[in-house]
C-alpha cells in the first residue's frame, strides 16, 4: 500500500500518495500553479520556473513541477513575493521574445500570452540585448527560434515520445537555444516531420509551414482546375476551429465551406483509403500465400516511414508498397479523373486536407510523381483550413452539408477508421478475410486492436490460419517492439504503425488543445475517435471492397489489384537515408 503524507498548501491540508509533485498536490485541491515548461506527459524539469512557489523552510522558492511533497511540509502559492517572482520572470521572458502577438501563428492561443495576462503585465518592463536567429522554413515545419523560450517542451516530446532525438539544447547562457544536430536545416535532419512539436510548444517557436497563400493564389487562378480531398481524421476536429465539441462529424459542411472558397471538384480522402485497403489487403495476402517477406507494416503514415528509413532501415523491405492514401487520391486525380473529364493533368492544382504536417514532406518526395506530375500539389493541416474558412468569411456553425464530388467521394466505414490507431489494420482484416475464405465476416468490429495503448497485440484466425497482428502508435513504441522482434521476443505476420498518439486523429496538424490543457488531450483525442466509430458504425457499406465506386475504378481503369496500372500509379519504394552531410562521414562504417 503506498504510503500516504499531509502538507498544507495555502492553509488546506492535503492527503496524497508519496512522491508526488507539489503542483499534483496543488491540482488536487483545485489549486492552479501557473507554469509554461510542464506537460504531465512529459518529463519535469524545471525550466521555466514560472512555478515557483513558497515552501517554509526553505530559503529558495521551490519548482513545484518537481519537487516532491513531504509530510507536514506548508506551501505558499500565491505569496506576495511568489507572485512577484513569476512576474519577474515572465517579463524576462518577453523581453527576449518578438512583439508581434497580433500577426503571430498562436495569436489568442497562446501559453504566454495567456499567462502574461493572468500575471496582469500591462507593460514591457526590461529593455536589453534580444537573441537573433533565422527561420527554418526548409520543411513541412517552421522553426522560429527569436519565439522560442527554451521551456524544452519540443526537445522532450521529441524524445520521450517520438524517440527521434531531432531537437536538442544548443549554446550557453543567454545564447541558449533549440537546435537540430550541427544547426542544420530541418530538411536535413532525422526530424519526421509529425509536427507533434507544434501541438506541445508553448508559443509559435515550432508550426507548420504555412501553405494558405500558394493555395489562395491558385484558387483564383481562372486557368487552374483547383480539386482537393479531405482525410479522415480531419472531419472529426475541423468543428473544434468554430467551438464545437471534439468529435462532433462536420464531414459535408466542410464539402460546403470548400466550394464556398472556390474549389471547383471535392473528393474524399477516403475513397481512396478503400482503394489503399484492396491493394494492401491483397498484398497481405500474396505474401502470406508465396512466403513474401513479414511481418508486412503499413505504409500510409508518412512521419513512420521516415522514421523507418532513418533508424531501421533493415525493416524497409517489411513496409507495404502502397502509397498513402493522399498520394494514391493525387495520382488518380492527374491519372484516372483527368481523362475522364478531359482535362490538362498540367492545369489541375491539387490540395489535399490532413491532420498531419508529415503529409507536407511527403508530397514533396521525388518519387510521387508516377502521374508525369507531382502528385499533390499542396497540403494543408487542419488549422490551415480553419483559418482559411475564417478568411473567406464563412459562417461555418450555419452551413448545410452537401456531397462530396463522383467519381472518387463514395467510401465505406472502414475508410473512415484509418483516421484512428488500429483503424487501418481493422479495415484490412475486414477485406483479407473475406478475400481469403470467400465468406461474409461473423463480426466486423475488431475491438482488440481498438483502444489507446501505445502497443496492441492480437490473433485472428483467418480459414484455419492464424494470423498474429499488432498495432503501434508512438515511434518511442516501435523502437522496443523492433527491438524486440530482432531479439526474437516478438513475431507477427502484420503490423499497423502510426506516427501519431492515438493515429491520425492526434496529428501534428490538428487544432491547438486550450491553453494549459496539459490534462485534457486524452479525453480529447477520445472523443475524436469516438467520432470515427461513430461514423463507422452509420455507414451502410462497412467494408472496403464493397465501395461500389472502388468496384468501377478497377472496372474503368485499373483492372485488377497489384496489377500493372495500380503498381505504376499507387505503389511506390523507400530507401535508406542519413542525415544530410553525415553520410560521408559514415559511410565506411555503415553500408549505404
């Protein structure tokens, strides 16, 4: 039984568990300790010291993000010298921080902003010497670091939870900044580009790279046919821009609000994540039956496939040759669509919405162009299109829905799942069984690879044959389950990776949580994916090779799954990559 201590905080006594933090404490009783570097899913370090409070017996006030609470001790929070040395130290902050707040990314939600008002700073009170540093602008990520406050929130969500270690501390002192490796661009970094940095840094040191301008422009081009796809995860947390609850469905108002802005054709996204599960499923299968290499890993989470090319790139041979569905969606609308509407592949813009700032680098690779073009043209998050929506001045909370555009808009429920952890692999095993034994599912849901741990495992029995599947999420995750299955501690015939905590639904590109709600995102990220199920469960097609759309697309043009049109069009290759300018240096120790 854990030990129980009693501490007074602001005259309440208190009753916790051992070892815990006097801002748990303080949280317990409904007290809020103002702070900017803590996040309960992270590490406490005590950077920032906006935390501090008043412990008797000590002679220095105490960072009480990490500093565990004693029995009998007495805490001050709200002190007159306590408040004064939070003011103290967040007008330091902002004498070192740009004075742009109206222009800025994180305008209105923003931690410091937020808590410069709650200390009631009317006024910047230090004049000194200001940090300068250029913006990185060489990714699907923008690194802004004259905004960084070196809270090191990126540095430890990068680590602790992504495993990538793309971010670190650089200089000393006043000089102290947040760097990748050698200062070098983000592009040529290991950086995944999952933009999950973005959702945890405090201010907007680290965003997305802002595509609205490029995509405004096109749409008012009379020589542009402008054609976007919208992704699953996207409809489940576009509401939340507007003050809807997470979750809630706003899949056909976003249709609207998207010709309302000027495009002209609005396909979904998850047309072709039923089209990903035929060529994926049947690729499962063809291995399975010819003693292809496995397990076979899912291959439509960008942020993982970069992940896998800088850190096991002994697993490439493992990964589906399927494009993402983003990808697979542009080489159809240059390809398929294109002919079949009679128009130039070279005057059609595509933009795709998704909840993932990965998806940004991913159009962008060299090797998505199998339609003679670049498959997408531009990408664009979440945020993005909330912001492009307020821009355009539509009034999304009082837009009627409408349909998405034939002949790429129709999908089944088990498209709209890939937008959650587990999602993916469920869809497939949906299609894979019935491919394989010719008969109709016993039951559709498969809830053993539902759910929020970070690593799900399960077996389905498939004709007789045993399949043994997992599902990751977290790239920390697939670093000890990789680890693992080289150890010959773990084997599978099928795994399901995403970036992403939760999958796609928890994206880099996703809106902002409330200021300072640190303890919500997983209520939060639930409720989205609550969303999906939920939409799931209403369709009246629930699996992918049902989509009679699906059907008629390999009638029309690609004829068959894994055959030569889908394997030119929606397949593709990966390759190991170093960081750039690192690789001659190992390369006579690492073979390439």
């Amino acid at each position: 039984m854990t030990k129980q201590i009693t501490l007074t905080i602001d005259g309440q006594k208190v009753t916790v568990p051992a070892g815990t933090t006097i801002m748990q404490a303080a949280d317990n009783i409904g007290l809020h300790i103002p702070r900017l570097c803590f996040h309960q899913k992270l590490s406490s370090i005590g950077a920032c010291r906006v935390c501090v409070v008043e412990v008797a017996g000590m002679k220095n006030f105490a960072p009480s993000c990490c500093t565990a609470a004693t029995d009998g001790m007495v805490v001050k929070t709200n002190s007159q010298a306590v408040r004064k040395a939070r003011r103290d130290i967040v007008e330091l902050i902002l004498d070192n921080h740009p004075r742009d707040c109206q222009i800025c990314e994180r305008n209105n939600n923003c931690d410091l902003q937020e808590l410069a008002n709650t200390l009631g700073i009317r006024e910047f009170t230090y004049e000194g010497e200001r940090k300068r540093y250029a913006v990185d602008q060489s990714a699907g990520i923008t690194r802004d670091p004259e905004k960084c406050i070196t809270c090191g929130k990126c540095v430890r969500v990068c680590s602790e939870i992504q495993g990538v270690n793309a971010l670190s501390y650089a200089y000393r002192g006043f000089r102290t900044t947040v760097l990748p490796a050698f200062n070098m661009p983000i592009k040529d970094s290991v950086c995944i580009n999952c933009g999950q940095c973005t959702l945890f840094c405090p201010t907007a040191a680290i965003t997305e790279t802002d595509a609205t301008a490029d995509v405004w422009r096109n749409l008012n081009d009379p020589a542009k046919t402008v054609i976007v796809q919208i992704a699953p995860a996207v409809r489940v947390a576009l509401g939340e821009g507007f003050g809807f609850e997470p979750g809630v469905d706003k899949t056909y108002e976003a249709v609207t609000a998207l010709r309302l802005m000027g495009f002209k054709v609005v396909f979904d996204t998850q047309f072709s994540a039923d089209l990903t599960i035929m060529e994926e499923g049947h690729e499962l299968i063809h291995r399975l039956k010819n003693n292809g290499k496995l397990p076979m890993i899912t291959s439509c989470s960008p942020g993982w496939i970069k992940f896998c090319e800088h850190f096991h790139p002994e697993f490439l041979g493992n990964l589906s040759t399927c494009k993402s569905p983003q990808q697979m969606m542009g080489a159809l609308i240059k390809t398929y669509y294109a002919r079949k509407m009679k128009i130039d592949p070279a005057n059609i813009y595509s933009v795709s919405i998704m909840p993932c700032t990965a998806k940004k680098f991913e159009a962008s690779r060299p090797e998505m162009n199998a339609s003679g073009y670049q498959d997408v043209d531009a990408v664009l998050t979440t945020r993005e299109l909330i912001k492009m929506i307020k821009q355009a001045g539509i009034k999304f909370n009082e837009l009627k829905g409408s349909e998405f555009d034939n002949p790429m808009g129709e999908s089944t429920g088990a498209a709209t799942i890939f937008g959650v952890s587990g999602g993916v692999m469920e869809a497939a095993l949906r299609t894979a069984y019935e491919v394989i034994t010719g008969q109709a599912l016993p039951s559709i849901d498969f809830k053993a690879v539902r759910g929020f741990d970070g690593i799900k495992e399960a077996s389905v029995d498939i004709a007789g044959t045993v399949i043994k599947v997992a599902v990751i999420y977290g790239m920390a995750n697939v670093h000890k389950v990789f680890t693992e299955m080289e150890q010959g501690k773990r084997s599978y015939h099928f795994i399901e990776v995403m970036t992403c905590p939760g999958g796609c639904m928890g994206g880099g590109g996703q809106p902002y949580l409330p200021n300072q709600a640190e303890a919500l995102d997983k209520a939060w990220y639930e409720k989205r994916a609550q969303g999906l199920y939920k939409i799931d469960e209403l369709k009246k097609i629930r699996k992918s090779h049902e989509n009679p759309q699906i059907k008629q697309i390999y009638q029309e043009f690609l004829k068959q799954p894994l055959g030569e049109v889908s394997h030119h069009l929606l397949h593709t290759h990966y390759h190991y990559r170093l960081p750039k300018g690192i690789a001659s240096k190992v390369k006579d120790t690492v073979s390439i």
